[in-house]
C-alpha cells in the first residue's frame, strides 16, 4: 500500500514539474529576439547618429568616379 501511493505521489510530483516547465522554452526564446532586438536598435542609432551612410555614400562615389 505504501509503495503504491509513494508511486502516485512521485508521478504526480512530476506532472506539476514538468507542467511548470512547460512554458519555460517560449519565454526564453521571446527574451532572446527582444535583447537581439534591442542590440540592433542600439547599433543602428550609433550609425545612423554618426554619419557613417554619407561616409559610405562619398567612399563609394570617390571609388567610382572617373579620374578621381
């Protein structure tokens, strides 16, 4: 008798475990893409803030201009 409900109580232990768990890996994912998201916001003010697109923008004219 005791080995049977020592049994139940195991499983059902389990079953709440892997129930709390069970969102765990969602969650996870939806904090990585916003801390990505937030990298690439970051990255793209800093560039955007410090004129590197007219940079680039003239690097590539000079480059491609005749007789430069």
């Amino acid at each position: 008798m005791t080995a049977k409900l020592s049994a139940k109580f195991t499983t059902a232990l389990t079953t709440l475990r892997d129930r709390k768990e069970a969102g765990a890996t969602g969650l996870e994912y939806a904090g990585m893409i916003a801390v990505a998201a937030l990298v690439v916001a970051l990255i793209w003010g800093a560039i955007d803030g410090a004129g590197v697109d007219t940079s680039v923008g003239t690097a590539i004219t000079d480059l491609f201009s005749p007789g430069g």
